[in-house]
C-alpha cells in the first residue's frame, strides 16, 4: 500500500488545558464546563461537578522512568499539551508522520459528572467542534482525533456522529454502549449502522466503562443460580475488561447482523489474544447448554474466536510476546502506537523501540502493523 506516511502512531492522546475549547460552550451551560485548578504541587488539575478531580499525572512524556509522578503535572510547557503546532514538532521529534488521537481529561465518563443533559451534550458538542475546527484542522492528514460520543442515548450519539462525519473528523471513540447502558442493546444497532453507511470507523481505548448495571440483559431470567453463573463473567475470566466487552458485543448477535461491523481495540497489548482465543472457545464449548438452558442465550453460528478474528483490530505499545505470536492474531489487525505523552510509551525514541520490537520481523509484515492496517482502517487513503 503506497501511502504518505512512513511511522504511524494508532495510539496517541490529547492532553489539553479546558481552557483551550470550554469557550465554545453556550454561555448559559459554560458555569459547568471542566475548569483547570492549580494544585499545591504546581501541578494542574481539572474539575467538574459529580467527579473526583482529574489530575495530569500520567502526561510525562521523556521523562526518565525514576521521575514518573501520579501527582499532577502542568500543562502549560509539557510536552504533548500544547497546541496542534506543537504537536506536530513532537511528531516529527520522534520520527511519527501522524497520530490517531484519543481524549484523556475529557473522557466521556469524566464530563457525565455534568448533571444538566443539555449542558452535558452542549459540553460533548463544543469539544467536537474544537477537535474539527480548531486543532485537526492544523493538518488533517497528521492531527487525527476522534470524536467524542456522549452516553446519553442512541439518538444523541448519531446526532454527534453525523455532525463529526461532516465536519471531516475521521472516526469515533466508543467510551459506553451507544445507548449509555452498561450491556448492549438491538437499539444500538442503529448507531451502528449509522456509523457504517457514513464510513465512520469506531474504536474503543483499553475497554469500554463499566457503570454499575448488569453485563447483558439476557432472554430469560435464571432464578437462583450458582456463585460465578454469569455467562460474560464465566466467558470472559481468563481476559480483561477489553476482552469482556468484545464478548458483550458478539453475544449480542450484533455482528451477525451486520457483518461488515468492525473495532478497534486500541493499547490493549496482544499476547494474552491467542491464550483468549483458545480458552474462550473451550469454555463456550462447555457452557453453551447450560447457557441456553438457564438465560436462553441463543447459541453463536461461529466459534468465539471466529468473530474476534474477523470484527476486532487490536493495539499494542510495547509487546514483544504480541509481535512473536502475530500470525496466531493476524498480522493484518494489529497497530503499533507510541501512547504520546504518556507512560507507556518512549517519545521521543520510537524509532528505537521498533528497531528492538521488528529487529526479526519481515519487512511487508513490519509495514502493516505500523502504518498499513491503521491507515485501511481508518481510510487515511482516500
């Protein structure tokens, strides 16, 4: 695939001051935007009502591993938290031609703290329109954010999808449900189909939030059953919270009904999917009966595997197991990111880890995970 860029980051993050965009809020709303607040390290924090503070203590990029802090860091001068110019000289530090953006300070349970649901979605809104007008547009094709849902409800999360179609953002970040529940629902299938008739890929980062609720509203209610009797809960004991709400998703039947459904999983790492894979398929293949039995869960056309294999696209940082075991994945659905500014990864010394992570690897195979897959995925070719 002949393409503009040599290094693509599928995994990097927006840390920016609320003051950089709360402006865009109505004015009757803006009393409950987030609002930074100094700390008495000298470090800044952000607040909103219904939430603990949310405190930078993460962004510490090129730092050395002994000076990482939880405590909060400022974002006036550090770096990845200043403006599209900015970020676009620490593309080029580190040797990365462009970056899949996803938001950290204003991830979308943090704003539901807002309790007004106009002010909450005016909230989501104004920082779409920041993403699209403001900072993206620097350049489109290196600066490339993802649009914010809220979860609220399925119809508020197509209305932010179209808009964030039209004003040219390349894709969204699942942080619920469509419809904000905690399990998913054949209302979501609109959002869904919504997403694939606007050509809108759709990713998750690490996992989903899991609000306090069921996992999955199943057909038939059990009664009494043993401790540990949860279907996701047996299915999925062996992965984490990523690989839960994958399950979540392929025992809804969703893909099924819309096969050309795909996610992407970002800075999940990849060497525990070939163990997922094997373990999932085995204890389906125990559990299935009694499954059916007690909850009328339907049984599954395909393998579990088989749906992970086909619908999800999955992200790694720095895993030397993952990028071993890559045929046992598929080489054709993994992406590298670098985690910029956070800890995970190594700005500005990228181009070293991959030397060290690819130092076997061939070089079509190299391509794909790091530049390839993400731009098919996210149609930066067209």
């Amino acid at each position: 695939m002949a393409t503009k860029y040599q290094l693509f980051s599928a995994d990097s993050h927006l840390e920016i001051s609320p003051s950089r965009w709360t402006d865009r809020i109505p004015e009757k709303y803006r009393d409950r935007a987030p609002r930074l607040v100094k700390l008495a390290n000298g470090g800044d924090g952000i607040i909103i009502e219904g939430r603990p503070m949310y405190v930078v203590g993460l962004a510490i990029a090129g730092k050395p591993y002994e000076r990482h802090e939880l405590r909060g860091i400022s974002y006036e001068g550090s770096e990845g938290a200043g403006s599209p110019e900015q970020r676009l000289k620490e593309q080029d530090r580190d040797g990365v031609d462009g970056e899949i953006l996803y938001t950290s300070a204003g991830n979308l349970s943090f704003w539901r703290g807002i309790k007004n649901d106009d002010a909450y979605l005016a909230t989501i809104h104004a920082y779409n329109t920041f993403l699209a007008e403001e900072y993206c547009a620097a350049n489109r094709d290196r600066l490339i954010a993802l649009g914010a849902l809220p979860t609220f409800s399925v119809d508020a999360a197509i209305t932010e999808l179209e808009y964030c179609a039209k004003a040219g953002l390349k894709g969204m970040m699942l942080n619920t449900f469509p419809s904000g529940k905690s399990y998913p629902t054949l209302e979501d299938d609109r959002f869904y189909a919504a997403a694939l008739d606007l050509n809108m890929p759709l990713s998750v980062h690490v996992a989903m939030g899991l609000p306090d609720g069921p996992l999955f509203k199943y057909d038939k209610d059990p009664g009494e059953v043993a401790f540990g009797g949860d279907p996701i809960r047996v299915l999925t004991r062996f992965g984490g919270n990523s690989g839960l709400n994958a399950v979540q998703l392929l025992l809804s039947g969703v893909f099924d009904r819309m096969p050309k459904l795909r996610i992407y999983w970002a800075e999940t790492q990849m060497g525990w999917l070939p163990y997922y894979y094997d373990q999932l398929d085995d204890v389906y293949k125990r559990s299935k009966h009694w499954m059916q039995r007690y909850f009328d869960l339907q049984p599954l056309a395909k393998e579990p595997s088989a749906y992970f294999r086909e619908h999800f696209y999955w992200g790694f940082i720095y895993d030397r197991v993952g990028v071993r075991m890559r045929y046992d994945v598929g080489v054709d659905k993994i992406m590298w990111g670098n985690d910029f500014p956070h800890s995970a990864g190594d700005w500005p010394n990228s181009k070293r880890v991959i030397a060290d992570l690819f130092a076997t690897v061939p070089e079509d195979e190299q391509r794909k995970m790091l530049v390839d897959n993400a731009v098919s995925f996210f149609h930066l070719d067209a």
